[in-house]
C-alpha cells in the first residue's frame, strides 16, 4: 500500500531469505494443507468436483492426497474454463461421501489450513462424515492480513507471486502448494510484529476458542520477555512517517499550473494518462473537463460542470488537481457522496496517477469516526474478561482485533473499510467510537497516535485528500477544526450536496439518543458514574468527588426523567399532527402548531427538560473538571455523557423556543413502535446561505460535478442550492458536456400517459398492475421499478408477484429491516431477476449490462405536500413548488434515468407511468432533462407490446 513506512517495506523484503532458515517448532509439525474446487461458491446448490491436500513438517512435504469427486451432475460450463476439470475427468470419481472419508484418514485430526478456510470447511463438512475431518481449521486468508496488514491483496495469487512460490492455477493441487509455500511466510511475518504482541493476543479472551491462538502463544513463547506497548508501537511507525509540510493556498498569490497546451498533451495519446491506461482512447468531452478546471485552478474562480455518464469525470479532474498540488506544496481536496468512489480514487485511479505523474504524488483518505478503529476501545476490549457482544462466533471478534493491532503497528493513518473484517459477526461499536463520544484529550492516543486525529495532521502533508460529503460538512460546523486548511477541492456528486449539507447541520433530540446517553451515564452503582464512584472510592478526596458524584447522579436521573416525559408528549402531538407519513410521521412545527393548546401543554414538559438537561450538563461538567485534575483517566466515559447531555441541551432549547428563522422546526414519530422512535429535528432552510457565508469565502476554487445538475440544461436551482448565487459576479460559471453515449440509440423513454391520477386509487392500482406485469413479461425480467412510497410498493407487489411467478419470474421487494445491499448483490447477480425498490435505489445504484434493461417510474417523486421543509418555504415564499419542489423532482428522476445506461453498450427502456408528464405544462421540464431527444407517447395497455418489439430489435 502506499505510504507504507520503509522498516516494514524492509521487513517485507527480506521474509522469503529468513523463512528458508526460520524453525517454528510444534506449531509447523503435522500440519494438513488444503484447497477444494467445485461447482460454484453456494454450499447450499453446488457440490466439490477436486480435494487437494499436503501434509507438512517444517519445510519438507511428506506425503499428498488428490481425488476429483463426482457432484452427481454436469459441471457449468464456466467452471470448466475456469479449472480445467471435465465431466470426463469426474466420470469415475468417487462419490463425495467417499472421497471424503478417504481425506479424514489422510488428515488424521491435524489441523486443517486453507485459504479463505471458511468456504473449504463448509463444502467438506456439507458431506455426511465431513465434520470428522479435523476440529482444527486455520484460515490462511485471515492470518495474512495479520501478519502481513501492508499488503494491498491478500489473495492467495498475489501471495504466491510476490514471495515466488508455486503459482496459482485454479486447480486444488496447484492451489495447495502456493499454500505451502505462503505458509512459512506468514510465520515468519507474525515474528516480525512489535515485541509482546503476540502474547497480547494469546492472551485475549481465553475463554473463546481461537484456532489461531497456538500459534501466537507459541511465538510468544520466543520472547517471553517481550512487553508490548500500543503507544510505543504507535509512536514507532508515525517517526517513521514523517512527509513534508504544505502550504497553506492563502499565503500564495496564486497558483502555478500548467498551460491549456501542456495540459491537453497529458490527455493525447502517448501522454500522462495513456501511460495510466493502456488502451485509453482521449474524449473531447473529458479534455474540455479538465481545462475548465485547470482553469477555475488558475483563476480562483468556481465551477459548476455536469458532464454526463462515460466522460470519464475523475480522470478530468485529477489531473489538473494534481498538478496544481505538486506545483504549488500545497494540499487540494476531493469530495465524493460516497465510499464506493472514494475507494475507487483511492485504489485505482490515484495509484495510477501517483505512478506516472513526474516525482509522485501522495494520498490519503479522510471519512467519518466509524471508520476508523478507536485504539482506546481495542486496548480495553483485549484486557476485558466481560463476555464478546455478538450474535455469532465471538472468534471472528478476536480475529478482528488482531488484524487491527497488527495494522496499526505498520499504518501510519489508514481506516477499517479494506481490513476484510466479518462485520455481520463483530459488533462494529466496540471497536469505533462516534465523534461525540470521543475521548479527545483524555486519551492516551490522542491526537497524532489516534487514527482519527492523526489522519488529519497527515491530511495536511499530502498532495490529494479524498474525503466525503458528510465529512465535509461537518468540518464546516465544526469552523474547519476536522480537516486541514485546504482551498481547493472538487465536489464530485454534487447532486446531493444540499441534502447532505443540510443533514449533517441539522440538530436533533431523540428518543433513542437520549436513552442511550442516559444509559451510559448510569447512576450511583451502573454505568460511567457508576465505575467513576468506584474508581475513586479510595481516593484521598474521596469525600470531595463523593459529594460532587451524588449532585450529578441526582440531576442525571432527573434529566433522563423528564426527557422521558418529554418524548410522551412528542407522541401525544403526533396523533394530532398532519402527516402522509406510512410508518414514520414528519410533522412540521409551525405557527398554527405553536398557537395551539397541545403544543401550550407540551411545552411546560419541553421547558422542563430543557432545565433539568442544564443542571445536570452543570453537575457533570464540575464533576469532570474536578476529578480530571487528579484522575484524568477515571473521567473519560463521563466526559462523553455530558458532551452529549450538553447537546441535547442546546438543541432542545433551539427547538422548543423556535425564535431562531434560519431553521425549519419538525418532530417525527414511528408510528410501527409504542414507544422510543420519537424525536425532534431544527433544519436549516437555506443551506446555501451557510455555504456562502462560512466555507466558500474560504475557499479559493470549488468545483461541482456530476452527470445531473441541471434542469433542462438551467443551473440557477444548482447555483441557489449551493450559494453560488450570492457570490460576486464572475466569481463562478456554469457548463454542460455532453455524455460519450449515444443516448438516442441506447435508451427509448415511454410515458404511460393514461395512467389514472393515484388520488382514484382503486383505477390508479388495477391499471398500473397490468401496466407493470406486461412491462416485466415483455422484458424477460431485469426490471427495477422506483417507487416514492411503500404502501404503494407493497400493495402492488402483492399482486404483481404471484403473476410473474407464475410466467417463471423472480420478483423482489425491498421490504421492511431487508438490506439494500444484499438485494443490489442479487439483483445484479440473477440476470433476469427484478426488483421493487424505494429511494435507497434511486440514485448510487449500477447494474449494467443485461441485468437491468428496464427502469420504470410509477410516480413523480414529488415531495410530500406535508414534508416540513416544503411547509415553511410555502409559508414564506408564494412559488415555492415551483422553486423548490419540481426542481428537485426533476433530479431525482434524471438519476433514476441514469441507473439505465452505464457504459456505451448497454441498452434500456425507462418506463415514465405518470400521466402529468403530458397533461402538466412542467411535464416538458422532466422530459428535457433526460439524456434522449425525445419519447414515446403510449396507451399503458399497449406498453408491454411496444417492449416486445423493442427487446427482439436490440437482443443481443
């Protein structure tokens, strides 16, 4: 990885030398390598076709096992170009049950390695007798990214070739002596890790069993002496880790950059990005991105740029930025919406550019805390004896810990996101921290040894930080305290600017939060107080910290009390409250509300709360400024109870007076729950108002990009969103480059413009029904449907279902609790499959290729009429609709359209099934802002005709 420090690039280097003389004593005697094939990665609907094995002691092979194994049917075609293995090959195999008895004698109950051991196991012990093999199974997969965390893959290929062992071919002999070689390997990579380590890690839980616990307490046993130090071990790697400090933009007058003509050579063939990557092709559209920032670079100035789908935007960009931060020693910025791209910069496209570019160029990452492990958290974690909070095997805990030691004894800065961590299995809050809770000075890691703090002081030694959205913004809250001083950045998937912009400053009281905080505070025997008062019981002002621990148990218990009382009466006025709300009702707080007699009699209950939240943020606060002077280590806990207690004061007193007119007031219910899904939320209005007035005057050239800005090729919506508007003229322009793909040829838009209005629901439901049933029959399947509601959705997937099923058709729903990603992970793994969705899909979503030819849109995805933010504009502006409401309608649906067509040879049918895109005069602003020319216009009975004829003119 780069930024890897140079003793571990050495210690690296040198393994394949020292492992040929290395001896490991009991723990590399008898011990059984395996691999399998089969006949796909589904235990549940596919059979082992090759067991493979080797038995070693020390560094000799001793004796071999190989067997094809018959699956009882024909081998998938793929399979076979992927192995070799043949139907012919398994004719005479013996039977899986036999072949593997005839593997348990030849392990003979040594323990079992295989390279990602969890799929091997099951396949084998999936045959009856199979759990009888052995009881020891180590994953060598896992135990290379504890030995070995620098590495950039760890899969058994990439091992092999870097450390010249035998090479992997896809079949299980050839597999099992790369295994044999890597082993060895990481035996000796485990040595290399700090003193003391590895008795840490024997030592972690002795109660949960560990396969590779053995192993470490045998490496333990060699240095006996051996102490580890996390803080030591930290402070190692960061001295080894020392880059060069930047400029700060704001002391230039202005920055060196490249000419257009040197620049637009990078992009020709032949030049800096050809180099990156072969076979590139140069893009009119991408070249004219990168001058227009190259520009907006030179001059100060901003840019608005909505460059459609396949110009290759990262690419325009990161060029032109990068130049600008290796000219001028200064640090630049990118800004994604999401980690998926932000890990795309990170491991693909920065890489390549740091490769090629002239004198390199560094990089880093920066994403929200529970990113990043919380060392505090892993130290208490590993010395605690209280029982590993988890659902499944508690090992897969303790495998997560070690890798995490492991890193961070070799990582300057780095993040948990690419550590391979089974988090279905480890409770993700026991190892992260969230920014409230954070200890901050009262650390011991704190700041550079922490990798949250310490990734920002790194920040400011690199050329490029990629970070998101949300991290962003809040920085901007946080008056630039997160990330460093950086007075360039581009914004990529700018769309959701505004939406993010205004969460992330949004002040919130919940009934969850509070619970949860109040929870952790404890009392007089539970909880933070509770271990502080036992902490300090022997203490010599024990009287003195006794008293000051009884007032803020008092006022804590008071507090929680009354917020209890206050969330009963959030309830209270939801019932009277107007909302179109399914499950959760967003009721807005507005003047008629406030005028009212419920709201009179809920706010001697809000002002309750908001004193006795005041008087216990007082007691806490003494309390922990006392007690920190002598024992700060005993008031960590505390101290993030009454941060948070603190906020919860200030937000509800904002929220229950009302007074403050940047804000939009609103409570919301889950009506699905009796109790604890309340809460009550302060919005700003204007998001671009803050943006102009706090972060863009500090900001040197901002760049906003994404394929869907404009609203029929108009950017002032954009512009206002973001406060571009209120800046000086000339200080920003705004451009459109048209996508590489041939939209016209690729994409066909229909709009249903017979569909009744959704207010006759029993007319609106039968004739969408049909509408979609002939759209997924006609299209074979590969249909996402984007619903704005889930009454609607599940109502119609109730009927349409059993339909399709019946026609031979994979249906499926994003139903309540369902995990968006698993069905983005089937959808696109069953061609023909389809899905009914909700907004998680509208946008971020891609599927290209044959699995989605279709998009249909039921409704326009207009926000409610009672959504709080649509209520306080109305009340303030008379063409709010029109501002705000159609505006943002319009980008939704363009990204939706754009889920469609994600490379040039994909092809697809958006299905527009409201009839107000042709009866409404605004229906023409949705129209011209998709990436076509034009549309069909068809009766919804004729739709699944029209298909069938497009789908036989483009199947492929």
């Amino acid at each position: 990885m780069a930024g890897t420090p140079d003793f571990v690039v050495r210690n690296y280097e040198t393994l394949v030398d020292r492992a040929r003389t290395r001896t490991f004593g009991l723990i590399e005697e008898d011990v059984i390598v395996l691999d399998t094939e089969t006949t796909g990665l589904s235990v549940q609907d596919n059979k082992l076709i090759e067991i493979a094995a080797a038995r070693l002691r020390g560094r000799e092979v001793v004796d071999r096992f190989d067997t094809f194994v018959h699956p009882g049917g024909p081998i998938p075609p793929e399979i076979v170009r992927l192995t070799g293995i043949t139907d012919a090959d398994v004719a005479d195999a013996p039977s899986p049950e036999e072949a593997v008895a005839a593997l348990e004698e030849f392990v003979g109950g040594c323990p079992v390695i295989a390279h990602n051991a969890a799929f091997d196991r099951s396949f084998i012990e999936a045959v009856k007798g199979g759990v009888r093999v052995s009881e020891v199974w180590i994953d060598s997969l896992a135990l290379s990214r504890i030995a070995l965390p620098r590495l950039a893959s760890h899969k058994l290929s990439a091992l092999a070739e870097l450390f010249g062992c035998s090479a992997v071919s896809h079949r299980a002999s050839d597999d099992v002596d790369a295994l044999c070689g890597v082993w060895r390997i990481l035996l000796t990579a485990l040595a290399d890790l700090p003193r003391g380590l590895m008795r840490r890690l024997a030592d972690m839980h002795p109660d949960v069993p560990w396969s590779y616990r053995p192993i470490f307490s045998y490496l333990a046993g060699e240095d006996p002496d051996g102490i580890f130090s996390l803080a030591a071990a930290r402070a190692e790697v960061l001295s080894a880790d020392a880059p060069l400090e930047r400029v700060d933009a704001d002391e230039l007058p202005g920055l060196a950059m490249p000419s257009g003509d040197e620049l637009q050579a990078q992009y020709a063939p032949g030049g800096l990005v050809s180099r990156m990557y072969p076979g590139y092709e140069p893009r009119s559209e991408q070249v004219e991105m990168a001058c227009e920032v190259r520009d907006a670079l030179a001059t100060s100035t901003h840019r608005v740029i909505e460059a459609g789908t396949g110009v290759g935007k990262s690419v325009a960009y990161l060029v032109p930025l990068a130049e600008a931060a290796r000219r001028n020693r200064i640090t630049v910025g990118v800004a994604t919406k999401s980690n998926n791209l932000a890990d795309q910069l990170m491991y693909h496209e920065l890489p390549r550019l740091a490769r090629e570019m002239e004198g390199g160029l560094t990089f880093c990452a920066l994403k929200g805390y529970d990113h990043y492990p919380c060392l505090r958290k892993l130290e208490r974690l590993a010395r605690s004896t209280a029982e590993i909070k988890t659902n499944r095997d508690p090992a897969d805990t303790l495998t997560a810990m070690a890798v995490i030691y492991a890193y961070v004894c070799q990582s300057p800065t780095g993040d948990l996101d690419g550590l391979g961590i089974r988090w279905r299995s480890v409770n993700r809050a026991d190892l992260t921290t969230p920014s409230r809770e954070c200890a901050r000075r009262l650390c011991p890691f704190f700041p550079d040894k922490c990798l949250v703090h310490g990734a920002r002081r790194r920040a400011a030694r690199v050329d490029v930080v990629v970070t998101n959205h949300s991290l962003l913004f809040r920085n901007v809250a946080a008056e630039g305290k997160i990330l460093p001083p950086i007075r360039h950045w581009v914004i990529d998937e700018a769309h959701s600017v505004e939406r993010e912009a205004r969460r992330q400053w949004a002040l919130a009281v919940s009934a969850e939060e509070s619970r949860a905080a109040f929870e952790r505070l404890g009392g007089e025997r539970s909880g933070a107080l509770g271990q502080m008062i036992r902490n300090l019981a022997g203490s010599d002002a024990a009287t003195l910290y006794m008293g000051l621990s009884a007032k803020a148990v008092a006022s804590a218990q008071r507090a929680s009390l009354a917020m209890a009382d206050l969330f009963d009466g959030v309830r209270d006025l939801a019932r009277r409250g107007r909302s179109d709300g399914y499950d959760n009702a967003n009721i807005w707080i507005g003047p008629e509300m406030r005028a009212g007699a419920p709201w009179q009699a809920f706010l001697s209950c809000g002002l309750t709360a908001v004193d006795a939240l005041d008087e216990a943020r007082r007691n806490l606060s003494s309390l922990v400024e006392t007690v920190s002077q002598d024992k700060p280590e005993f008031v960590v806990d505390v101290a993030d109870a009454a941060r948070r207690v603190g906020e919860m004061h200030d937000a509800l007193a904002l929220i229950m007076a009302g007074e403050d007119e940047r804000y939009v007031y609103s409570l919301q219910v889950n009506r699905r729950l009796r109790a604890g899904g309340e809460s009550l939320t302060a919005e700003l209005l204007d998001v671009g108002e803050m943006l102009a007035e706090r972060w863009l005057p500090e900001v040197h050239s901002a760049i906003f990009t994404s394929a869907t800005i404009s609203i029929a090729g108009n950017f002032s919506h954009f512009e206002r969103a973001v406060g571009l508007n209120r800046l000086p003229k000339g200080s920003s322009r705004a451009l459109h480059l048209d996508s590489s793909y041939d939209f016209d040829e690729n994409m066909t838009v229909v709009v249903a413009g017979d569909v009744p209005d959704p207010r006759s629901r029993d007319a609106y439901l039968d004739t969408l029904e049909q509408l979609l049933v002939d759209v997924h029959l006609a299209m074979g399947g590969s249909s996402l449907t984007l619903f704005t509601n889930r009454r609607d959705m599940e109502e119609l997937y109730a009927r349409v279902e059993p339909r399709l099923s019946a026609a031979g058709l994979e249906l499926a729903c994003q139903q309540r609790n369902a995990s968006a990603r698993q069905l983005r992970d089937r959808f696109i793994s069953e061609k023909s499959s389809s899905l009914f969705a909700l907004k998680a899909f509208w946008e971020g979503f891609d599927a290209s290729g044959d699995t989605l030819r279709c998009v249909v849109i039921p409704k326009l995805p207009f926000s409610s009429p009672t959504d709080p933010l649509s209520c306080e504009r109305g009340r303030r502006e008379e063409r709010a609709w029109a501002q705000y409401a159609l505006p943002e309608a319009v980008l939704e649906v363009k990204q939706a359209a754009g889920r469609l067509i994600r490379s040039s040879s994909d092809v697809g049918v958006l299905v527009l099934a409201d009839s107000r895109l042709v009866t409404k005069g605004y229906g023409k602003k949705f129209l011209n802002s998709l990436p076509t020319s034009g549309y069909q216009r068809i009766e919804s009975g004729n739709v699944g005709r029209y298909l069938e004829l497009w789908r036989r003119a483009h199947e492929r």
